[in-house]
C-alpha cells in the first residue's frame, strides 16, 4: 500500500521518539529543537559559498564596466 503524503513527511523526534512532520523546527510534543530537512549545516555552507562566488563575480563586473567607461 502506498504511504500517504503526510506519512512521508512524518519523521521522529529526536527528543521523544513521537511522530512530527518533517519541516518542523520544534517538536510539538517535548518543544525540543529539530533540524529540518533540506536545512541542514552542509546546506547553509554551501548556500553561503554560492553567495561569495556571486559576489566575486558581481565584483569581477563591476570593475570591468568601470575600466570600460573609463577609456
Ligand atoms: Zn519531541
């Protein structure tokens, strides 16, 4: 039989072992903290690595469109 919607998105608590849905950052039943999915730390550096290569690459334009206008 196949698991509903909301079954796949049951994880347990770390905490108390109760079921809570896995976007929660808070477990309903004992308050305890919990890590989403798709929030992980390896994901947060990651995200953070993306945003100073943009940054690079914007700074990169930036001069370069300055160098053009100035000749
Ligand atoms: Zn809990």
């Amino acid at each position: 039989m196949r698991k509903s919607n909301l079954e796949r998105h049951l994880v347990n608590c770390p905490h108390c072992g109760k079921e809570v849905l896995d976007h929660f950052t808070q477990c309903p039943h004992c308050k305890g903290e919990l890590t989403p999915r798709g929030y992980t730390e390896g994901d947060a550096k990651s995200r953070t690595k993306i945003r100073n290569i943009l940054f690079v690459v914007l700074l990169v334009i930036a001069v370069a469109v300055l160098i053009t206008l100035k000749s």
